[in-house]
C-alpha cells in the first residue's frame, strides 16, 4: 500500500471515530429521556472497533493496543484513580480483558 492511500485511510478513520463521538455525545444528551440503549452501544462499539484500526493503520498492532489498555488499567488500580476507587471499574475491566 503507498503512503498516500494509508494516510487516506488514516483521515478517513479519524473522521468516523470524530463523527460517531458526536453521535454518542448527542445521543447522551437526552439519554434519560430516549432510552435508546441499542443506539448507545453502537456507538461506543464503532468508537473502539475503529481506534483499534485506526491503530492498526499507524502500524501498531491490536495486541499492543490491548497490553497498553491493560497496562494503563493497572496503573489506574495501583495509583487509586476516582473510578477504581469509587466504582472498581478498572479492575472490572481488566478481569473482563482478561478472561476473553
């Protein structure tokens, strides 16, 4: 592939990963009201299913996107981020992760 139609590519993902977050943002907004928890969902999926090609196209692969999600959750643990704290939602995360 030349350069040229990765960096292509490359803007392409990053105008989707950009549009689907302001989707999800707006969709957020009346979240209470609308309920649409489907929608939310595919937004979120879209979200992550493209920075893991966004990262790929940047020539990393998915497994260093994984042990760097899973190093920064554990730093989140042991540093007693608010929502490790809080919630346990890094350690629920990593075991999630982990068990996959």
């Amino acid at each position: 592939m030349n350069i040229s139609t990765n960096l292509k590519a490359i803007d392409m993902i990053k105008g989707e990963i950009l549009s689907e977050i302001a989707n999800l943002y707006r969709t957020l907004a009346d979240y209470d009201e609308i309920g649409e928890y489907e929608c939310v969902t595919n937004e979120i999926a879209t979200v992550i299913a493209m920075d893991y090609i966004l990262a790929r196209r940047l020539g990393l692969s998915f497994s260093s996107v994984d042990n760097k999600i899973s190093e920064l959750l554990t730093i989140g643990e042991e540093n007693g981020h608010e929502l490790e704290v809080e919630f346990a939602d890094m350690s629920e995360l990593k075991r999630y992760l982990k068990s996959r």
